[in-house]
C-alpha cells in the first residue's frame, strides 16, 4: 500500500482535457508529476520519473490509431513496477492482449464514458500502483469474444491456485517454484483450467490471456 501522495504520468493528447485531469488529480491527493501529449513524451517521462502509475489514452499523435497502446506495451516490457491505467474511449483488443500477456497484475483499462465519478477513476488508479487490476467488464467481454468461458468454481483448490499465480504474473517456473512442486505438474495444471474454460489451441489466440480474462470477470478482481 502506498502511503504517500501517487506519483502520476498523464498521457492525454487532448489539451484541455488533460489539464482538467491534472487538476482533478491534484484535488483528490494525486501529484502529476509529468503530462504527455504524444507516444514518444510519454515513454520519455516514465524513463525520467519512473511514477507509481502511468495513465495512458490509446489514439495519440501522429496518426491517432494505437500509439497509446503501444507505449504502454512498452512501459510493461521496460519498467513493469510502473502500473498502467488505459483510459480511452475505444477498445483496441490486440494490443491490451498483448499489454495483459505477462499477467494483469498493476493493469487497468476503463472506458471514459463508463467511468461516472471521480472517485472510480482514482481509487482505481490506486488500484494499479498496489498491483491490482481495474478492468471494465466491457473490456473483458471483447477480450473474450471468440473464446467460451469457464466457470472458475468448477477448478479444483490446486487449479485455482495456478491460475491466481498466472493472473499475477507468474511463469510457469515461478509457479513450480511458489508451490513447490514441479514445472510439469504446473503445465498439467494450466492445460486443466484451459479445458474447463473450453479455450482450445489457435494459432492466433493467447489462452493464457483469456483464461486470465475469465478469472478476473468471475472473480470480481
């Protein structure tokens, strides 16, 4: 639990919308301690300040597609301590697979017109800096879309177990290693929750994600 003011980067093209957050922000406790309008500023500014959570909208400059996204990815691979909380109004599946590939653990994703008081959004970020998860069920519905999902109460004690270390972030070997047993007994564990989750091999789908997905919206995390 972080006991001091959270440290903030703020990515938002939108000028005026940017600056509302900040002040925002500030008014609930939060220092922003940097704002960036584009991709490369915000890779820029998480390097220079390495914050508590960074908040990152998806359409940036130049082109306005997925630059967002993409840096964020690449926060994740390059200070994952740093949480990341997606705000944007658009739901780009690929890459918040790709962001969510490595475990959810300190990852969010809200829609800006289903976030209805200030207060969601910040106790949310403070989520994200903790390590936790703040995903929107619409998002976690379009991640799933192509895949069934399981029913987590259907796992067994040991499967469960697996599956909360996979959401964490956790390989297969850290796994064997937390609980002590083997790294074939994990794998046999994760093909497990895979069938009951009816998340069959793809060449284009991440069942690791989507059953990760699965948890999370059952569970309520």
């Amino acid at each position: 639990m972080i006991n001091r003011p959270l440290r903030v980067v703020l990515a938002e093209d939108s000028v005026i919308l940017r600056d509302g957050m900040v002040e925002l922000l500030a008014a609930r406790g939060c220092e922003v301690v940097a704002t960036a309008g584009t991709a490369p500023e915000l890779l820029a500014a998480v390097d220079a300040h390495r914050p508590d959570v960074a908040v990152v909208d998806i359409r940036m400059p130049p082109t306005h597609t997925d630059e967002g996204i993409r840096a964020a990815v690449e926060i994740r691979a390059r200070a994952p301590e740093v949480g990341i909380l997606v705000f944007s109004q658009h739901i780009e599946t690929a890459w918040a697979s790709r962001l969510l590939a490595q475990g959810a653990a300190g990852i969010g994703y809200l829609l800006k017109e289903r976030v209805a008081r200030t207060s969601e959004f910040v106790d949310a970020l403070h989520r994200v800096a903790d390590g936790g998860t703040a995903l929107d069920p619409e998002v976690v519905t379009q991640l799933m879309r192509g895949g069934q999902r399981g029913r987590v109460d259907a796992l067994t004690p040991r499967e469960r177990e697996v599956l909360e270390l996979m959401a964490q972030g956790h390989s297969n070997r850290s796994i064997a290693t937390l609980l002590v047993v083997s790294e074939r007994a994990v794998e046999k564990h994760v093909a497990a929750v895979f069938t009951k989750f009816g998340l069959r091999a793809t060449e284009t789908d991440n069942r690791r994600v989507k059953a990760v997905l699965a948890y999370l919206a059952e569970s309520g995390s």
